[in-house]
C-alpha cells in the first residue's frame, strides 16, 4: 500500500533551513547574507509562513537587540497573516498557534536587552499566556524554561544577553 505525503517540499523553507543549519554551524555572515537575499526574492507581502519563519531565525544572527527587535516585529507581524491551513501545507502537524509563545518570548528579550521593561513585560506576558500551546517535549521545555528566564531578567531590569540564548557571533 502506499501514502500520499501530506506536504509537499518547499523550496524556500529548505533555502531557510539550509541557511539556519550554516548558522548554527558557526559561519553567522554567510547564513544572514542568505537569508537576507530570500527576504527580497520574497518581499514584504509574499508567503507569510516564508516571512515568518525567515524573520524569525534571521533576528537570531544579530547580536545587536534593536536589529533583532526589527526581525522579531516582522515575524510576529507575518504569523498573524499565516492560516492554520498554510501551515499544515507545510507540515502536517504544524500549528501557528505554537509559533506565538516563542515569538512573544523574542520581542519580550529584544525590548529588554534595549530596556524597554515596559514592552518586554507585555511581551512576556503574552508568551506565559500562551505556555499551553507549545508541545510537552524538549522544544517546548526550552521554550517555557526561557520564558521563565526572561520574565526573571525583566523583573530584575537586567539587560545582558542570555547565555541560553541563540548564538549570534557578529
């Protein structure tokens, strides 16, 4: 007997990942200069899943928060315009609703590595809200454990980078 697979490859989404995987690798300039070159072949208005997905890994690779924080608005601005079908187009199982706390959680250490508390408190807020649509695995034991270690430096209006968080070699 044999399947239909449910997704088809995507093209763009494996250009992302190819560029996320040389990041993670070490070689941060080439991976921005490519995720960079897909955000104009993309634009501003085309796919919002590809918007979403590119901003959010591209705010990654920047050490400095406010070019970080520019990332992070667009990927959170992107997933409000991705349809839960969209999603499962690409994946199956995948649900928009599960890229919200992260997102949130981006924002809320972008504006507190600027200092901006009062930004950082909502966006972290919305994070905690949102606890309960990330997976009981170890994505999403990461997820909430950083949430947890945000809303810590909040409180404590601590402003230094994370050293959990994504590494972002300039």
């Amino acid at each position: 007997m044999t399947t239909t697979p449910l997704t088809t490859p995507d093209p763009t989404m494996e250009a992302i990942g190819r560029a996320v995987a040389e990041g993670g690798a070490g070689d941060v300039p080439s991976a921005r200069r490519k995720l960079l070159a897909l955000w104009s072949t993309i634009g501003v208005t085309g796919d919002p899943l590809h918007r979403c997905a590119l901003a959010h890994y591209l705010a990654d690779l920047y050490e400095d928060p406010a070019q970080a924080l520019a990332w992070d608005i667009r990927a959170l601005d992107a997933a409000d315009a991705v349809t839960e079908q969209r999603a499962q187009e690409h994946h199956a199982g995948l649900h928009i609703a599960g890229f919200y706390p992260s997102l949130h959680l981006n924002l809320a250490d972008a504006y507190r590595r600027l200092g901006s508390f009062a930004a950082a408190t909502e966006h972290i807020e919305a994070a905690q809200a949102q606890t309960s649509r990330l997976p009981r695995d170890s994505y999403g034991d990461l997820i909430r454990h950083a949430i947890h270690e945000v809303a810590e430096a909040i409180t404590a209006q601590d402003r230094t980078p994370r050293t959990s968080a994504p590494a972002s070699p300039s």
